[in-house]
C-alpha cells in the first residue's frame, strides 16, 4: 500500500534532472524503503546539446528532429552510469 516505486530522470536539463549524487542518493533511499528505482535513462547534458544542435545548425525544429537530437549513444552513456551508480 502507498508508493512503492520513483522515477529518476537523468534526462531534461534546468527541469527534472537529477544529478549523479542525486540519483545515488534516492537509490540508496529506495533501498531502505524497499522501494523499486526507475530510471529514465538519457544523458541530460548530450540531449541538450542535441537539440541545440538540431535547432541551431541543422535548422530543424520539427518532431523529425527528436530522434536527431538524441543519438543512441545517449541512451546507452547514461543507462551504464546508472548500472554502475546503483
């Protein structure tokens, strides 16, 4: 009964990114509440960058430019960071 799960977001820089102390920091809160971690795994920093440069260089601002502005890499950099912290 109750929450018995949170969500950590190492994705959207300046909203809801958690840091890396952050992130450790919950897990580990988790852990004393037997709680379940879930983690929405993609290098805030490489995503704002991305879209940066999707918008600014490449001059696309459309929904085409969502999955430019996130490269696989992305994706696998933080969900290895997030293994290897928890």
């Amino acid at each position: 009964q109750g929450i018995n799960s949170f969500k950590f977001f190492m994705a959207y820089k300046g909203s809801l990114q958690v840091t890396d102390e952050e992130l450790l920091m919950g897990m580990a809160q988790c852990k004393k509440l037997g709680a379940l971690p879930m983690v929405h795994a993609e290098n805030g920093d490489a995503v704002a960058w991305g879209q940066r440069y999707v918008a600014e260089e490449l001059e696309i601002t459309g929904p085409e430019g969502h999955s430019l502005s996130r490269p696989p890499y992305v994706e696998g950099e933080a969900t290895g960071r997030a293994i290897r912290l928890g």
